[in-house]
C-alpha cells in the first residue's frame, strides 16, 4: 500500500503531471490569483470567458491540483453544507433559499464544462445516500429532510430498509436520506483537464511558485513580484500558510483509503450498482464511492488538526487514521474487510471560525477571497468562480447578491484554544457516535455538548 504522494487519484493516472515553469521575473498582471486548485481555476476560467482581453496569471506553490482539488472524495454534490441561520445576518430567509438553489445548479455546470472543454474525468451522474446504520441515526432523518425542505431543497427523500437494500448491502442499515442530481467524478482528471483549459485560453499558470505577501496592487513571491489591478486569494485550506491570514482559516485534516479492485462476486454481494455517493449519518462522517474501475474509497476525519495551523505536506495520514478509515470499510462493507489497500492519503480543508463559506472582493483593496467551504469544495468552488467573475468585472448579479458575498466573521483564537476546541470537538463527535452505536441514552447529550463547542 502507498501512503501520500498526494493522492491515488494521481497514482491512476500514472504519477504527478509534468510541471509548469516557475515565474522567473517581476511582471504586471490585471488579474493575479493566488492557488491553482479548483477555486482559482474556476475564476480565472470566468473572467476570461467574459473577458478575453485580461490579462490573468495564477501562482501556485506546487502544482496545479496539489491541495484539495486533487486528494478530495470526488463528490459532486451540489450541498448547502453549512448553517442556514447563520446566513440570515447577512440577508434574507428568501435570499439564503436563493443561494441554496443555486449550489443545486452547480453540478450541471461543473459537468457542462468538462463536456465543453472536451475532458474525461470519470462523470456519472447518480445519487446520494446519508444511510442511517443505527436507530438513534435513523431517529434523525425525518427532522433533517424537514429541515431541506424548509430551505428549498426538493432533491431529497427518505428510503426505508428495505428500499435500501435493494441498493446496496450496509450490515444494520435503518434507512437513509437520498439526494437526486449529484455526480461522482475522479478528481485529479477534473483538475488537471480544467487547468489545461484555463491554460488554453490564455491564463498563464506559474507554478513553483509561492505567494509570501499580498497587498494592494501586488503579490510577493519568492520568485518575484507580480504588479496587479486585482489580487484573488484562492488558497482555501492552505491559508494559513500566507502571511497576514494566519488565523482566517483553519486546515482540517481529511484523509481516505482506497481498495484494490473488488471481485465481481464481491460486488454481487455488495450491490452498489449505481456507483451512489455514499455516507452516513454519524457526527463524524464518512464519505465513500465505487470508482470507475470497481475499488471502493473511503474518507473520514482522522486525526483533525495539527498544532499551530501545521500541514503534512506529504500527505502521510498516521497508522491510527488508516486503522481508523479500515474500520469504517469493514463495518459498512465486511464482504470488502480483507481486500488489500492500494493507497492511503489527507489533505486540508478550510474551515472558517463560524464554519461558513464566503466569497468576497474589498472595494478598497480589490483583494478578493472564497473558501471556508467545509468539505464540499467541488461544487462550491465552481458557484465562487463565477461570483469572483461578478464582482472583480463590476457586474451586479443575482450571484453577488447571495448572502455569503462579501461576508466577515472573526479570526480563530490563538493557540493553544484553537487546538483544544478542534480536538475537543471530535473527541466529544466521535464519542457520540460510539454511544449511538450502542443505544445509549445520552448520545444526544454528547451530540449537542459538539454542536455547542462549535457554536462558540
């Protein structure tokens, strides 16, 4: 079994891509985006549509597609992943059912333009599957398909028993919640074909190249300085690692394993024949899919933050977090307990302090930022670009008017009570679903002593 190395999804297709040059001089730019993952590609894709004549360059540390964009779980989601309420210091009821609407719009896009661009990247079209594996979550799937609702997502419905396992064969499974019109993709492909058609139409993409400071009209980098009309801060769950935005958003750690092959036998047994998203309703979460050539990948949380904003860089998740991730397959999966590994690896997220994504351009500065997105980046990163489009081009919009434009919270504290609360909190989640597994009648006790620690 390989550990790092980014990601399997690279290992797939052979390796790491052949690098693009470094910046290797001082140059001028209208547009400099910061981070060539899925946010800052999606921007710059935009604003060179709408406008060919800008002139755009990206910088990105490693390569384009070395962060989340290219070790995520391949969900095409289309989720409202965060609070709603939170969302109503900042606009209306009305105006959050609007943004909610148009995170469901985002996979049809997403798919558009790869089929525009003419890349493969694994699409299939599907649905998605929050299975329910004991009572006390089975309790909760009712009061959450009313909470959609109120919100305006129609996608979902709820499945009982035995409707699920005419899907798909989970030991114990109670039911789920199923949500229509999401997508698995092989994330790698998606980044690299996406860079590759920025690339094309013009934006020039340094990589190798790390941006130490911005500020008004300039990006420092350790190759040189970039001149600039508008600078895009792209760098979601690396963030911290730019010096002024420390504390702006903190990288969690998400790491995954991925099987050998499975045998068709296995897979007779096991069912999944609609390649479903697969996750579940425990606090702490999984999140699985059947890859194109028949392996079943699973991620989870793991060991969550590092002290003092730090990330493995090498993508190495801990011999506890793999034990960890192997249970969970075996528990979901025990016909595929005892198939080899093919690889195991983490990333970053970003988790703003209130953990809500925002999008956003300073009038006075023109430095423009989008991220926090908290684990659901594939599908907001595409709804970001094409705000950041809006706003860096003037353009009032019915995306600029979303409620999360434009939107500020607070810093997260200084260590050591950043580590304690991140720590804490997953201790307490992970404690709760151990207490849920077994029925336990203060599992719903544990679960809002999590919810309040995040509140805080």
């Amino acid at each position: 079994m390989q550990r790092g190395g980014v990601s399997f999804w690279y290992q797939e297709l052979g390796g790491l891509p052949k690098p693009r040059p470094a910046l290797d001089r001082s140059v001028s730019a209208d547009i400099c985006i910061i981070g060539a993952g899925f946010t800052g590609l999606w921007a710059a894709y935009y604003l060179k549509k709408a406008d060919p004549t800008l002139t755009i360059v990206i910088v990105e540390e490693k390569f384009a597609g070395f962060g989340a964009s290219g070790r995520n779980g391949g969900w095409v989601s289309g989720n409202f992943a965060w609070d709603h309420e939170k969302y109503l210091s900042s606009g209306t009821a009305d105006q959050v059912k609007a943004m909610v609407a148009a995170f469901h719009g985002t996979v049809d896009e997403v798919i558009a333009v790869a089929e525009a661009e003419g890349f493969e990247a694994d699409i299939h079209r599907t649905e998605e599957l929050a299975i329910a594996t004991n009572a006390q979550q089975f309790q909760r799937l009712a009061p959450e398909l009313k909470r959609l609702h109120h919100w305006g997502d129609h996608r979902s419905w709820l499945e009982n028993e035995a409707q699920l396992r005419a899907r798909i064969a989970i030991p114990g499974a109670k039911g789920a919640l199923v949500t229509s019109g999401v997508a698995r993709i092989q994330p790698a492909k998606f980044v690299r074909g996406l860079a590759d058609a920025v690339a094309r139409l013009g934006v020039t993409i340094y990589e190798a190249t790390r941006a130490d400071e911005i500020s008004k009209g300039q990006v420092i980098t350790d190759q040189g300085r970039i001149a600039c009309g508008v600078v895009l801060k792209a760098t979601e769950g690396y963030s911290a690692r730019l010096s002024g935005y420390e504390r702006d958003w903190l990288p969690l750690n998400s790491a995954q394993i991925v099987t050998q092959p499975l045998p068709l036998e296995l897979w007779r047994d096991i069912g999944w024949t609609g390649a479903e998203l697969v996750g579940d309703m425990a606090h702490a979460y999984c999140y699985c899919q059947r890859t194109a050539d028949g392996r079943i990948a699973i991620g989870g949380r793991g060991l969550p933050y590092l002290w003092n904003s730090k990330i493995q860089q090498d993508g190495r998740p801990t011999s506890g977090t793999i034990a960890q991730l192997q249970g969970i397959l075996a528990r979901l999966f025990p016909a595929a307990a005892h198939v080899p590994l093919a690889h195991a690896w983490q990333g970053v997220l970003g988790v703003p302090r209130d953990w809500c994504a925002t999008v956003g351009l300073d009038g006075e500065t023109q430095i423009g930022w989008a991220g926090g997105y908290v684990g659901v980046g594939l599908t907001s990163a595409n709804l970001a670009g094409r705000t950041l489009r809006d706003l860096v081009l003037s353009k009032p919009t019915t995306l600029t008017q979303l409620p999360w434009v434009n939107r500020r919270v607070r810093t997260w504290e200084p260590e050591p009570l950043r580590w304690m609360a991140v720590r804490g909190l997953y201790a307490v989640l992970k404690a709760a679903d151990r207490a849920e597994a077994k029925d336990r009648a203060y599992a719903p006790h544990l679960a809002r002593l999590g919810a309040w620690i995040k509140s805080q």
